[in-house]
C-alpha cells in the first residue's frame, strides 16, 4: 500500500480542486493512502466522511506563494510543501504530488530528499502530444537554465528509463534537440553531448523542433531553458489555435452546422493538448517520486497526477536510473 504526500494548499485555487481530485483519486484507486499536507480544519471541511479513514491530515498553515523566492522555501520548515518533502525523507511517505510553487519544489526535493547516485541535476519531464496516437517525453523543461553535456546525457538516460518503467515504452527511442538533423548542427554544448549520448541504446542522434510533434522519437532531450520556452510555446499555440477555431465558426451557419458533426474531432483534439490529461510533470533524478502539477491544476489534473506518483512509485525507476548511468558512464 503506497502512502503519497499531497501539498493541499499549494495550487492557485486553494485546497478545493486539490481535495476534489485527491478524493476521485481515492475512489478510482484502493492501492494507496495519503497525507494531505495544510490547515486542518479547512481540509476537514473538504473531506466525505467515509474517506478520513484513508487521509490522515498534517496539520500547517504556511503556504509558500508563487510571489515568494524558491529559496525562501528552505527557511520556511512549517509550509506546506517543506513538510511534504520531510515525509518522503522521514520514509512516512514513498512520493510527493504538489501544485505550487515549482521552484521551491524542485529545491527541496533536490536538498531534502536528495538526488539519485550518478545524477547531477534532477530534470523536469513532460509529454507532449503528437499526430500519431503517442506522446513524446521532453527534458528538461525548467529546472536547469544552463546545463552541460554531461547533464544531458544524464537526461537522456532517466528519460529512457523512465519511458520505459513509468510509460510502459518497449525500446524507446532518444532524440537530442538541436537547430538541424545532422551530427555536425548544434552549439559547442549539443556537440558534446551528442557523442555522450551516443553510447546509449535506440539513440536516433540530433532531432528538430517539430519531430517533438510527430513522434519521430519517443523522447526528447535538452537543456531547461529551451525546453521551458518550447513548452510555454507549445501551450500558446494550443490555446491559439481553439481561439481561431472558436471564431472561424461563428462566421456561418455553414460551420456551426460542421461544427456539430466534428464535435467528437474537437473534443479529442482538446484532450490530446490540455495539461489535465498528464497530470503533472515527474522531476526525475531524485530519491522518490516528485509530480510537479501545473498552478491552475482542477480535480482532473491532480487525480492523474496522484495517479502517476503511485505508477513512479510502483517501479524500479530510480534503481534503473542509478544502474543505467553507472553503466553508460564507463
């Protein structure tokens, strides 16, 4: 029975939608428990009677905004998110699922619980819809500005794996994102991480922005600061396209009426780009299980992202991990 730390006061809209989504968790799930982290008496409110039994309350007040410095967070040891992270490093919880303040998660994931053997920098992974029916695995997409070849070769490694213990992937298959397909294309950075990488298995060499879309690969590696542009990119264009799709149809009864028929078409579309679908973003390379949820997370998004932890939790991923660049690092 696994036992999850949830940071119940973390996310843009209060404890509501995080105690809504941990509740459908619960019901679509009997193979865990979970400590929800925040002001007890607001947490009870939120609470059915008949799932206390399966929630036991930690009981803090201190939230730590998206205002406030992530290393602000290392002070504060009564916020939410602090204590989170000490249950998983006190072993009373095997994973941590948390929708605030991404800076201060990543900081005390990576001090607190601490980093797997061999890693020298946890990444943030994310899927990214594609036109075949897969998703593609990109890291990282934020929790390094500047990395090196060696980070990057240790980000190809546990995406690897990964995708392979968590997203079920038999071989999957490794892309560098560079500015070309071929060897020589790529900074002085890319370069080097390109013959690194090289010694891993299934590794397709340098890849461009648009294979992340069409699933040329099933994972995607590069540095934080441009994977953290690609994704704020990608999220824009999504919503652009709804936007212009919106308003085409409104210009005629001609496409109100199309619109009817390809309601399925639009409402699959949605699927494949709304963030609620993956839940959350796995910060790999540390001790346990961390899910990273998006800010304006709603019940749907958190109840996958509890979801994905007790998956993360449930495999060898981090013994993989710890074996595979023991192994690569030769």
């Amino acid at each position: 029975m696994h036992k999850i730390a949830i940071d119940a006061m973390g996310g843009d809209f209060g404890p509501e939608p995080i105690i809504e989504g941990l509740i459908s968790a619960l019901k679509s799930n009997n193979n865990f428990t979970a400590i929800a982290v925040g002001k007890k008496d607001v947490l009870l409110s939120l609470i059915p009677q008949n799932f206390l039994s399966r929630i036991e309350i930690l009981d803090t007040d201190d939230v730590i905004s998206m205002s406030d410095s992530a290393t602000d967070a290392l002070k504060r040891k009564e916020s939410t998110i602090y204590k989170a992270m000490e249950l998983v490093r006190d072993g009373k919880a095997g994973a941590v699922v948390s929708a605030g303040h991404s800076g201060a998660s990543m900081s005390l994931a990576t001090l607190r619980i601490g980093r797997i053997k061999g890693v020298s920098r946890p990444a943030i992974a994310t899927l990214m819809p594609t036109s075949e029916n897969q998703n593609t695995l990109v890291l990282d997409v934020g929790a390094n500005v500047d990395s090196d070849a060696k980070n990057l070769f240790e980000f190809a490694v546990m995406g690897q794996v990964y995708a392979e213990d968590v997203l079920q992937l038999e071989d999957p298959i490794i892309g560098l994102l560079s500015n070309g397909e071929e060897e020589s294309k790529g900074n002085e950075v890319t370069k080097e991480a390109y013959g690194l990488i090289s010694k891993v298995p299934n590794f397709a060499g340098n890849v461009e922005g648009s294979d992340i879309f069409k699933g040329t690969v099933d994972v995607v590696v590069c540095d934080g600061f441009v994977g953290n542009i690609l994704l704020k990119t990608a999220e824009g264009v999504a919503d652009t396209i709804g936007k212009i799709i919106k308003k085409s149809l409104k210009r005629s009864l001609i496409s109100i009426a199309g619109a009817v028929l390809m309601r399925k078409v639009f409402k699959n579309l949605k699927v494949r780009v709304d963030y609620a679908e993956y839940g959350g973003a796995p910060l790999l390379g540390v001790k346990a299980p961390v899910i990273i949820a998006h800010g304006k997370s709603n019940p749907k998004a958190i109840h996958n992202a509890i979801l994905q932890a007790i998956s993360a939790a449930s495999s060898n991923l981090n013994e993989d991990i710890e074996e595979r660049l023991a192994k690569y690092s030769k």
